[in-house]
C-alpha cells in the first residue's frame, strides 16, 4: 500500500515431525494409510497457503515484479514420526545426511518481470545465494570487507550452461564441498570421497583412486574454506 520494495520469510513448519494433518487435508487422501493421509495432506495445506500469498501478490498488482522464491532446508527425514514417508528416490542419504539425498532439494523461482518464460538451472544453488542475488537484483553492489559463501544466480538463470564457480561447503558432522560437478565427501574429516553428481548423483561410485588430482585440489578447497567459516 506504501508502495515501498519489501522483503518476506515464511518458514512453513510443514511436514515437519510430528506431521498432523488436519481432518479436511487427510480426507483428500482417505485411500491411503494414515501416515501417508498425513504427510501429504500436511504438503497439499501447505500448497495451499503459498497459493494465498500468490493469490494476495496478484490482487495488490506486485506479482510480476516480485521476486517469489521457494525450497526446503533439507531432504526427506527418517526419524521422529512414522508419518515421515518422504523419499528421495535413487538419491543416497536423508535429513541429517551430508550425502545427496540429505541436502539436495528442488529450488523454485518465479519472477515473471525478469524471467517470463520457464527454464531449469542444473548447476548447484544453495540458500547463502539469496543474499547476492537479492542484491544484484536490487542493483546493490556486495561489501568488499568481507567474504561471502554465496554467488549471485541470475547469471545462471539467465545462461543456464553456466557453470558455477568456487564451491559450496557444507558442515554437520561430516563434511562436504561441491562444484558444478564434482562432490567432496567425509564422515570424519580425514578420509574423504568423490563423486561426480552429474553422471552418479546417486553416490555409488568413489571416484578417488580414479582421479586424485581432483580429489586433493577439492579437499585443499575445502580446508581453505573451514578455516574462513569455522
């Protein structure tokens, strides 16, 4: 109403443990177990409410030029409910899992202003890239006096050959560094794995005997980047 650039989080705790679905949402899905009836009327509510955000952007006449984002913060669990069913396919690994299917997870975008038509970016994004790319697109250069975990990705949706540069870092316990194609994997911080998630997202083969010069310039990355972060 102010007519003033605005920024919104809404961190939806569904389906999140202890997963309950109200009875309207579980009725939808009345042929299947209860867990599932749960589970997936938690996800159809919450659909449900991002379609009233889009529907409020829509009727104020912001929906084209606002930036709408949308992830989850990690991939399907496997504790703290039966109701947890999600699955993560062929990918290796869940919540709490460094490995694939742990922390890969679809990524959605729209702005309609900027990208009218669809298109897929395949190189790896990750959530510190919000930071640069709300700036660029705000045409707000980044402060030089400190560094940054995340990269500005517009420019790989607007090419969307473009190959990321540098890597992203990932610390829970184990460890992890990736680039565009190539994964660094450790449980413990000594003995690591690679993989190349393009051709084996699913993790299956370790690719270190096969190509070392990559692993150690990895794990040299990798190291550099605990030092600034930790």
């Amino acid at each position: 109403k102010e007519k003033k650039p605005f920024l919104a989080v809404i961190w939806f705790h569904a389906p999140h443990s202890p997963v309950v679905a109200g009875p309207e949402y579980r009725a939808m899905y009345k042929s299947l177990s209860i867990e599932k009836q749960h589970y997936y009327g938690c996800i159809t509510a919450l659909d449900e409410q991002v379609g009233r955000l889009r529907s409020e952007l829509k009727k104020l006449n912001i929906a084209d030029n606002t930036i709408v984002t949308f992830c989850s913060d990690n991939g399907p669990a496997r504790q703290g409910s039966p109701r947890q069913v999600g699955t993560a396919n062929h990918l290796t690994g869940h919540k709490l899992s460094l490995r694939e299917g742990g922390i890969r997870v679809p990524g959605l975008m729209v702005w309609p202003a900027k990208f009218p038509k669809p298109r897929t970016v395949t190189t790896p994004c990750v959530t510190t890239d919000y930071f640069p790319t709300i700036l660029a697109a705000l045409d707000i250069a980044l402060p030089a006096d400190r560094p940054y975990d995340g990269k500005n990705i517009l420019r790989y949706i607007e090419n969307t050959e473009l190959k990321r540069s540098g890597g992203i870092g990932f610390l829970h316990n184990k460890g992890a560094w990736i680039e565009h194609r190539y994964k660094l994997y450790t449980h413990d911080g000594k003995n690591f794995k690679l993989y190349d998630i393009i051709d084996d997202p699913s993790e299956k083969k370790d690719l270190s005997k096969q190509f070392p010069e990559i692993k150690q310039r990895l794990i040299k990355d990798f190291n550099a980047w605990q030092k600034i972060n930790c």
